[in-house]
C-alpha cells in the first residue's frame, strides 16, 4: 500500500531475466492518505491524486509501453475480482484473467461514488480493501493511461509465489 513496482524483463522459455525495476513512492494507502479528506471522496481529491498517479507514471526512468502488462497483488486481484463478481475469491478464476481500461475507469467511477461502509458491501471487495480501492483503482488506471495501454493481465501470483516456485524447481 506504501509503494508501486514496475519491473521489466524478458522470458525465453524457462529462463526470465530482469532487465530493469523500480519503485515509485506512490501504493493505494499511501494515495489514501496523501489526499482523500472526505468519504466519498470530492472530485477536487479525485483530480489531485489522479495528477500525482499520472506524474509519477510519466516519469519512470524507463520505457513500459510495450510487451505484456502483468498486474500483481491487491489491488490488481481485487479489481478483477469485483469485475467478475466473485464471492467468495477465486484464485484460479482470478489468474490470467484481462482486466481493460475502460473495466478500471467505470469501477473507479463507481466505487468513488460510495462511502467506505457501502463499498464494504461490493461483490468482490474484501472489506479490508474498501478504504484504499479508489486510490489503488486510480494507480492502476493512469499507468494504462501514461503507457498507452488498453488493458493488462492479471496474476494472483506474487512475489512469494515466484520464490517458492525457484526453491522447489
């Protein structure tokens, strides 16, 4: 929630090497709090964080706007899982699903219209998340936005995932 990664790297076959990374002081807590006062949130608050998302993103010391955008871990996983109206979770429905930019503006539209108790009752929110999915829905929004992008994967399979994958193959 305190930060967003951006990682580029390449596969062939078995074998992915990391070509470069970085980390952006921006997550969906951290947006929260930096500028959502009210509940909902006012529309002056949605502007300025969609400014510091769509900031953040146009200065990325490297270029993400080709090859396949793969979307991991909360908020990533939350949005696909209110978009396919999920209750309870399902990872395996979760995993490789597509999520567009239009799904992420229209969820963002919607959820910033709600209080944090109505978001609570949102098919697909966990209600721990209902307090930072606006501002994590924004993130992931302008990164679509400032990459020139449409749509991106989704993995509900993270950084541990991978490490546990490379200890056991």
């Amino acid at each position: 929630g305190g930060s967003t990664e951006l990682i580029v790297g390449s596969r062939n076959g078995a074998e992915v090497t990391l070509a470069r990374y970085t980390s952006l002081d921006m997550g969906c807590v951290r947006l929260t709090e930096r500028h959502f006062r009210r509940d909902p949130p006012s529309q002056a608050e949605l502007d300025a964080a969609i400014g510091t998302a769509s900031r953040a993103f146009r200065t990325l010391p490297f270029d993400v706007s080709t090859g396949t955008l793969v979307g991991v871990a909360g908020t990533i996983t939350t949005l696909s899982a209110i978009h396919l109206g999920l209750d309870p979770y399902d990872p395996k429905r979760v995993h490789g699903a597509r999520l567009d930019i239009e799904v992420i503006e229209e969820q963002r539209r919607t959820l910033s219209q709600l209080d944090q108790k109505q978001r609570t009752l949102v098919r697909g929110l966990h209600p721990g998340r209902a307090d930072v999915i606006v501002a994590g829905a924004i993130i992931v929004e302008q990164l679509l936005r400032t990459s020139g992008r449409d749509s991106l994967l989704v993995s509900d399979r993270g950084v541990r995932y991978g490490l546990l994958s490379g200890l056991f193959s």
